[in-house]
DNA sequence: GGAGACCTTTGATTTTGATCAAGTTGCCGA
DNA sequence: TCGGCAACTTGATCAAAATCAAAGGTCTCC
C-alpha cells in the first residue's frame, strides 16, 4: 500500500482526472477513475475503509445490494452453493477491481476474502447518486461488468472442457496474471487460495487438485515450496499444458 | 412474427416510450425500448434485417465487434474453442435478447444460429453514436450484460458441480424458462438444440446426454416424441432432479 | 418406395477423477 | 521443544462418464 501525503492529496485533487479514491488513499482502477474532484471527496465521506481476514465474508448472499466496493489489496472469492453443500466459485477479484452488483437488488452470490484483504466500501444509494450525476461513472461500470462476464465465459470453457491437469495449470496461469497486475505476469507468487479453495474454484476434489500439483511439479513445469509459494520457470510451458494457445 | 401496419407504426412512433423497432417491425425488448421516437427512426434507416439458419454463423470470433442485433426469434449459441477442437457453448440467446460486445473490440466468441433465427442487426458506430446521446441506452445494456453476468456464473455452478443428470434437467430447466418467455415457463416445447449442441452446452459427450435423457423419461420425468419434442409433466420434479431449490 | 446421410440410441469397455483411508508436514501455542 | 491440529499428500479402490462400436430412426433426394 502506498502512503500518500497530504500534499500529495491536494495535487490530486487540483488534477482534471484524479485516479487516486481520497477515502482508499490509493491509487487503483476502482470507481474512482472516472470521478471529478468533487464527486470524489463526496464519494470519501461516505465511505469506510476496512480489513477483511481469509473466511470472512464480505458481503453475503443477497447482501450484496448494500454496498458496492473497491478492492484495494487482497483477493476475494465469488462463490455460489448448492442446497447440499457442493460450492463453486464463480469468480475471483483482484486488486484493483470494483466489487458490486450495479442495479441488482438480488445476488445469489457469497463474497468473501481469501486472504488478507483490504477494501473501501460505498452505500449503494452514493454510487446510484453519483452514476445519475457523471455518465462517465455507468461506463466504467459497465466495462467492468463486461470485463467479468468475458472471464467468466473463458472458465466455463475450462470447466466443461478441460482435464485435471489442464484445469489446474489454468489456474495457476490465471494468479500469475492477476496476482500484481501492475507488474505484469508474475513468475514466482504465493497462491491465495487453499487446495480447497482451488478445487471448488476448478470443479475438482481436493485430492485431484493435490495430485495434479504434484505431477506439475514432478514434470518440472513449476517448483514449489511450503505449498503456497510457486514459481513458474516458463511461462510458455505453463500455457501450453494449460490448453492456452 | 407479429405484422405491424403503417398506422400501428405511426402509433408507435407518436407514444412516448415506443417499445416496438421500426426496422424489426417487432416488439421486443433489445435495445430499441429506451430510445426516442427521432432515435428509433435513425437507427431502423441503418439495420438490415435477415433470416440466419441453424449452423450458420452470425457473427464469427473477434468479428462480433463489427455490429449489434437484436434477436427477433429463434436461438443463438454463443461459443468457445480449444484449439484442438474441443467446444464449449458459454451462452444462448433467446429472442428478444441483445447480442453484441459494447465497447470490446476482440472477442474471442462465435455465434451462430441454433434454429432458424431472425435477426435485426445494426453497425457498431451508429449504437455508439446513440449510447453517447441516450444515457438510458447505456444503462440498458449494462443490464443486459449483469443479466448475462448472472447467467455465466449459474450456469458455472452446472459445469462444476452438478452430476450428468442434474446438467441434463438444468438443461431442459432453462429452455422450458426461455423459449417463450412472453408465456412463462413452457412444459412442451422442441429443443432448440441437437443432442451434440447440449453436450457441448453441458460439458458432456452425446452418448452421454443421450443416456441421461432416456434415464428422465424412464424416471417419468419428462415426455419425447421424435427426440426434440418434450413435454415436462411437473417442472416442480424437474427442477427438483436438476438440483434447483 | 428405396438409398444414403445424419442424428440418435444402446451396449461393452476403459479411463478419469471421486471416494475412502492413512500418513505427512507445517504451524501455533503451551 | 513438544503436542495438537489443520492443511496437504499419497495410496487403494470405486464409480461416473468417456470412449469405442454397432445398431436404429428419420429425413431428403432420387
């Protein structure tokens, strides 16, 4: 997280474009974007700024309609169930995205951190009032929104078509690309979900997710190391066992 | 397909929130029903309507980019491939959906006719010239794209989750609920799709399916004559078997 | 009405991943 | 440093769905 002075703010502030959430005190690609000096410092009074630990849910099942929220660091599981327990998650958030469920009064969906994860939450009736106000606003909304679905689309490929072992490669291509997007794809990172995690995620059991790590590693595609941290010696590699062109 | 007279289409044009296409000459609910009476008439002078048969591509992969439809009737299948072949449908459309990628310039989806289907498609620019004048028209599609959102994400919780047989009733759930959506939800209907289609939409071989569907008319689940007519005696049994609450 | 193509169903067998069941490892607090 | 617990790994067996193979149906076009 990056600290920003009080000068700093200000110069912001005095900008055409500020791209840094008062409120968050961080630059990201959330809401904020869009927003004109004064949209943003009425945006920060409003908004609350919390830490979220790994299990806490974020915002519930049909919670969700009550706040919308930047992502500031961290991950977030997006995750639906069936009556009998069997979950699947349909979604993974990275900083810096935008959370929320514009203009839907009902989700069946469960939020909640994987890891450690901050984030900077606005009432729903703040951000309807400043979309009416700035167009640019439901834009960006709705290239968000656009952006979820075309990655929402590319997993149900990797769910309905892929083995195992692709669907765990896939997985692990995904994280290096979205782990720190700021630097591009990472080549060594720690995984922020656990092996449970990972096979609701991919649709998989826990055992198969384990066994399929395993024989990446024996094959050398990557290296591990107290079973979180991996590093992806190439990149190529990785894709090609993952099916990606 | 409703006919429109040239009185009924004055009528149209004089109301207030016209609901009717001028260039589809149907009513539905794609992109047309926010727009003013000035803005439908410019926008039917640059749509070509036409007829799409089964199999025949709509709009090919990173081409979709090039115009937007709505769909007037029929059914379109939105799908991806890996590159040795193997396919996977990530969405249908039903009429009187919108199809189309706002603001995405690359799409990695096919399209194409499932039945016979009629489409009424417009040039991108002339959608973008209308969106920047129409703030209504933005929101419209950013709903569509949630709404689809939504469906991607349930239809994930299938494909990662659910047994063969529970993928096989979802199926049949959603088609009876999106068939004929002005009449609610169908208990007879043809299946917009061959048995491949929904191995394809499910994640499934057709032998598969086709065991899977014999297995639900045993069960007295559903009814068939000539395999792509079915009747569901109780959606309640129905979606109960496909594991809907 | 019949030949051929295509779609669908059914059967036998194989394979992948799930399930059941121990073990390891690593981490945390006493 | 030592339990104790949770997360992970590994092995043996089982089951669901894939694959391989062969018939039926249905439709179109002669």
């Amino acid at each position: 997280m990056q600290i920003v002075t009080e000068q700093r703010r200000k110069d912001i502030h005095n900008s055409d474009i500020p791209s840094v959430c008062a409120a968050c005190e961080a630059r990201h690609g959330g809401v904020c974007g869009t927003l004109t000096s004064d949209q943003l410092l009425d945006l920060s009074r409003h908004s609350t700024r919390r830490r979220v630990e790994p299990g806490r849910e974020v915002v519930g099942q049909g919670e969700m309609t009550d706040s919308y929220a930047n992502i500031i660091s961290g991950v977030v599981k997006l995750s639906k169930v069936l009556s009998d327990g069997r979950q699947q998650i349909v979604g993974l958030q990275f900083a810096p995205d935008f959370m929320g469920r514009p203009f839907t009064r009902e989700s069946a969906l469960t939020a909640e951190a994987a890891i450690d994860t901050d984030i900077c939450s606005f009432p729903r009736n703040v951000i309807e009032r400043l979309v009416s106000e700035a167009p640019g606003l439901e834009h960006r909304l709705h290239e968000q929104a656009l952006k979820e679905l075309d990655e929402a689309r590319d997993w149900m490929l990797t769910l309905g078509r892929k083995t195992a072992q692709e669907k765990v490669a896939s997985f692990l291509y995904i994280i290096a690309t979205h782990i720190d997007p700021e630097n591009g794809t990472a080549t060594e990172f720690d995984l922020p979900l656990s092996r449970a995690d990972i096979a609701d995620y991919l649709g998989l059991t826990i055992e198969t997710v384990s066994r399929q790590v395993t024989k990446l590693r024996k094959d050398n595609v990557i290296r591990i190391e107290n079973s979180r941290r991996v590093t992806v010696p190439s990149m190529d590699r990785l894709m090609h066992v993952a099916g990606i062109d």
